[in-house]
C-alpha cells in the first residue's frame, strides 16, 4: 500500500529536500508514525499534546481531515495527503 | 441536483467584499473609532481595500492597504483609482505577511485605524445580515452552501445565519491552494487562522488548486456566459465535489455558491488564454484568488 504525502517547503527538511514521499498506514495517526520512522522528527512538528497542531492543516485527497475523523481518518491505497501550514487568503 | 450562483460581482466595486467593507465602516463610525479624515489601514489581498477605498473616499477618509507584491496589477490599479495607498508586502507568506507587516504598522501608528478584516466580527456581521437572509428568501429550499474561505467571513456569517434558521444547510469552504513561496514561512508556528473563524459553523472544507480553479472558471465562462474571477473557479469545484457526493447518495440538493467577482482584474494573469496549462504555469507564485 502507498499513500502519497505532499510535505511543504518548511518540513523539507526532514525529507531530504523531497517534496512528495511515500508512507504506510490505514489511519492518518499510522501514516503520520510512519512518517516518524522514516523522516525522525517530523512527527513532533506535525503533532503536539492534543493531536494535530493548530497551525497545521491536513487534506485527504483535498479534504480537510478535521472535517473527517481527524487523526482517526481511515486512509488506503491511492490516497494523497497533503500538508500545509496555515496561510490565510483575503 | 441544481447548482445556484449568487452574482456578487453585481456589488458597487465588483466584489462580495463591498458588504464587509461598508459594514465595517459604519459599525466604526457608529464605535466613534473614526474622525473625518483619518486614516484606515487595512491588510488585503485586494477586493477588501479596493471596495474601503471607495467607501473610504465617498466617507472622507484616507486609506493605506498592505497588499503582497504577488497580486495582479489590475488590483493595485483600481486601489490607485480610488485614492488608496499601497505598501506591498513580500510574496513569501502571502497574506499571512500582509497582517504581519499591517499589524506592525498600526502599532507604530496609533491614530491609524486598522478595521482588520480577518477578526472585525463586522465582517462576519455584514453576512449574517444580508447574504444568509437573501439566500433564504430567494432560495427556501438550500440544501448547500459554498463560499471561499479566506478571511471565513461570508463562511462565518451565513453559516451562523442558518445554523439560526436552517440547521440542516450544509456550508462548505473552498480554500485556494497557492503555490510554494506563499507557504514559505520561517517556521510553521508562523502559521495565521483569522480571528473570525469558528471550525464548528463549518460541515467540511476544501482545498482546492490552480489548475481545477482555472478550469472551473472556464467552464462557467463557455456554459454559463458568467464571466468570474478565479476564486470563483476554486468555490465552483468544491461545489460540483458536493454535488457528486450528493447524487452517489442519491440525495437531492440545491447547491447555492458565491460568485465572488468578475473576471476583470484577472485579465492580466493570462487565466482566460491559452491552454489551462499554460495559464496554471503563468499563475504559480501569485495570490490568484
């Protein structure tokens, strides 16, 4: 199974430069503990106490992830993750 | 399944903006926050500051706008027009920069008065008024509603409007995806949310980028003959993702979404020549919506 995660420039660091990379999970929590494994240390930057930061907005194939089951939202192969930091518009 | 569009671009400047704007502006006025003559200063992306420049203007006030250099040049011409004063703001970060830079400059000057859009609960209050009822009336059935979600007023102010007299409306945000060097922050505790924004009035929220904003803009071009802006574009195909999901459960829906406004000040950007391909490429890096 791959889910694609699109990382943002500002965690690129964590990735090696990679702007896309690969990861395993049925549950965004899972993806995002497999992210850990692999890029150590973007899990605390993605994550605090109470679940995911506030600044940091999660979509499920363009689908806010706080409207779905947050960290509990179910995930399966083919799905793209894509992670930004909160920028507003107006 | 019926999609319904609301034309603000019929607004006096264009733009949906204008009812945030006047409301601002006269809640202040009726605050005693503003002398005649004084200045507003006002962090926009555009459509905000053009329709406080013409209110401003008709008020007797000065306007100053931050706006991000990454904008179109239509919106620092109509600014100009209207009397406003520009200081642009650094491409990296977008409108977060914009408060950012506004925020630092009303605190250096104190007699300014900075309305702030993205936390005046007028802005919000303007929907609340005037948008929410006018869908109601000209719409009983709504079952959907979506808007952009930029500073969340319209999002905030109808979503409260039928949460107080129509529950089971759906409101539904469409967020512009920009490219890279406007999510380029120091660090992503940098991040901004409006001080008007409420997650709870919302059902879900879409991120949606340039290529499907362009493409959607189009199509309502070629098959509506309704001339919208890009932001438009984005509203329009978190809109159609709605009605997808509706018909797949069989449901029926009448779906009411936002025109922001007209295509006018985008003419520049090359979003209505060309392949879509090569308006996308030629809007990446821009504040598009």
């Amino acid at each position: 199974m791959a889910i694609e995660v699109r990382v943002p420039t500002i965690l690129r660091e964590y990735t090696g430069g990679e702007k896309s990379v690969n990861a395993e999970g049925d549950t965004l929590q899972a993806v995002i503990s497999n992210l850990e494994v692999n890029y150590p240390g973007i899990g605390g930057r993605l994550l605090d106490d109470s679940g995911l930061r506030r600044f940091v907005n999660v979509y499920l194939n363009d689908e806010d992830v706080r409207f779905l089951d947050g960290l509990n939202t179910s995930v399966g192969d083919k799905d793209a993750i894509t992670i930004l930091p909160a920028v507003a518009g107006g | 399944m019926r999609l319904w569009a609301k034309l603000e671009d019929r607004n006096p400047t264009g733009s949906v903006k204008d009812r945030a704007a006047l409301n601002m502006v006269i809640q202040a006025e009726a605050q005693g926050l503003l002398t005649p003559g004084c200045t507003l200063l006002e962090p926009t992306s555009g459509n905000t500051g053009i329709s406080l420049a013409m209110v401003a203007k008709q008020r007797g006030y000065k306007l100053i706008c931050v706006m991000p250099e990454n904008t179109s040049v239509e919106r620092t011409q109509l600014l100009t027009m209207w009397g406003a004063t520009i200081i642009t703001s650094p491409a990296a970060g977008g409108s977060n920069e914009a408060v950012r830079v506004a925020k630092g400059l009303a605190a250096e000057h104190p007699d300014w008065v900075m309305l702030y859009q993205y936390g005046n609960a007028a802005n919000a209050q303007a929907h609340y008024d005037s948008t929410g009822p006018e869908l109601l009336l000209d719409l009983p059935e709504i079952t959907h509603f979506v808007a952009g979600l930029g500073t969340t007023g319209t999002l905030m102010g109808v979503g409260r409007y039928f949460r107080d007299h129509k529950p089971e409306v759906q409101i539904v945000a469409a967020e512009p995806r920009y490219g890279e060097v406007v999510y380029g922050l120091r660090n992503i505790d940098e991040g901004f949310i409006p001080e008007l924004y409420d997650a709870s009035l919302l059902t879900s929220r879409f991120s949606v980028g340039p290529l499907d904003a362009l493409k959607r803009t189009r199509q309502l071009l070629e098959l509506e003959g309704i001339f919208a802006g890009i932001s438009t574009g984005a509203i329009l195909h978190a809109a159609l993702g709605v009605a997808k999901k509706a018909d797949e459960a069989g449901q029926e829906a009448d779906i009411a979404f936002i025109v922001c406004d007209g295509g006018w000040k985008y003419l520049s950007t090359g979003a209505y020549e060309g392949t879509l391909e090569e308006a996308e490429a030629k809007i990446e890096g821009q504040l598009w919506a």
